[in-house]
C-alpha cells in the first residue's frame, strides 16, 4: 500500500490555527474509521493525540482535533503554542489486515 | 503503566539478519492487546512493519513480509523482530509499540498508545 498524503510543512504564529491534511483512498482513509494522528518532536518517539479520527486520548489538550470528509482526514491545532512545534504524522487501518502511517507534516510556530 | 524496553543490536552487517527485542513491564503481554514495529529512516517518515497477538497470530507490511517475522514470548513478557538479508535501506531508528486493534476475522488495526525508545540500527559492513 502507498502512504497517505500530508503536507511537507505547515506554519503559524503563536494564537493561531493550523490544520494539516492527510488524503488516502477509498481502501483506507475513506473506508474506515481508524485514523489516528501522532506527535513527534525531535529525537523521542511519537505520540498518539487523535485515535479513531475524533478521538483525544487522556491528557491531550483540547486545542488538538481531528475530523474526516471523504478520503482526507484533517488535524486541526488550534491556540498554536511553542511546544506544538514538531511533527505530525497520520495514519489509517488500510484493510486486508493492513496499516498504513502518512508522509508526515513540519508544524512551525512562527 | 506501561513501559516498553528494546535491544540494542547497534549495527548489523548486509546480507544479515537484525534482530531485535521488547521487553514488556507494568503490563501482560498476554492481555488483550496487539503489539508492533515501526521503523523510521534517519530524516524520513514512519513505516509500519508487523503486528502480533499473543496467541501468535501476525500482521505484516505486504513490502516488508518476504523479510519479516514478529514472535512473541509470553514466558518471558516480551516479543521480538527479526529483518532477514538486511541493506543499508533497512537502517532506521526501530520502535516497538502497543497497538489497539479489534478482530473478528478480519484484524482492524487501530493505533499505537505506548511506545518503546527507539533504537537506530545502522546496517553498514
């Protein structure tokens, strides 16, 4: 399977909001409701902040959502603060007992 | 709370195989969780490698399964990788993880809560 589509990089000031899309098929995005959203700042591992595309697990802000049309997902940060600086990677249950991550996104508080 | 140990294996020659170990603690490996891999090349995106169950039921990326075999060892609340005649394509920082999943018949894999370190694995001779 291809990894789903997301944005090289994204960009805000402090205050603002970001959205980052994620775009797939039909087979995996758009067929399922198991899309999670991951963080990842340098160096450490990733961090699950969006499960089952609504989700937030215990403890992640709300200022993080996600929400699915069609094929793309979306990862919307809103109140961009310092420490959001990082990346983002989606990713989908691709069927056929499959999983797929995304190409992940640079998130830059300006 | 759940906490995840890996190996570290460092570097692995080509042709060879890399195997590496997740040492599970604060948690049974034998509950009614999936557990997996993911690798992440030096500068590049996250790929997932395999999941198993611990009935030994496996998962694997269809580019990687040629390659791949995930096992698990409730004995010893741990489960291992091994990435048979390895190249320099397959250097990358490894993680193990936790995975929700829900089957019945099909697997539908859902995401991953708890992560390992992660260990770089450079394969050069």
């Amino acid at each position: 399977q291809s990894a789903l589509t997301q944005p090289p990089s994204a960009s805000g000031s402090p205050g603002q909001s970001v959205t980052i899309s994620c775009t797939g098929t039909s087979s995996d995005v758009g067929g399922y409701n198991y899309v999670s959203w991951y963080q990842q700042h340098p160096g450490k591992a990733p961090k699950v902040i969006i499960y089952d595309v609504t989700k937030r697990p215990s403890g992640v802000p709300d200022r993080f959502s996600g929400s699915k049309s069609g094929n793309t997902a979306s990862l919307t940060v809103s109140g961009l603060q310092a420490e959001d600086e990082a990346d983002y990677y989606c990713s989908s249950y691709a069927g056929s007992n499959n999983f797929v991550f995304g190409t992940g996104t640079k998130v830059t508080v300006l | 709370q759940v906490q995840l140990q890996m190996s570290d294996p460092g570097q692995v020659k080509p042709s060879e195989t890399l195997s590496l170990t997740c040492a599970v603690s604060g948690y049974s490996i034998t509950s009614p969780y999936y557990w997996g891999w993911i690798r992440q090349p030096p500068g590049k995106g996250l790929e997932w490698i395999g999941t198993i169950y611990q009935s030994g039921s496996t998962y694997y990326n269809p580019s990687l399964k040629s390659r791949v075999i995930i096992s698990v060892d409730t004995s010893k609340n741990h489960f291992s990788l091994k990435l048979r005649s390895v190249t320099a394509a397959d250097t990358a920082v490894y993680y193990c993880a936790r995975m929700m999943a829900y089957c019945n018949g099909d697997c539908f894999l859902d995401y991953f809560d708890y992560w390992g370190q992660g260990t770089l694995v450079t394969v050069s001779s």
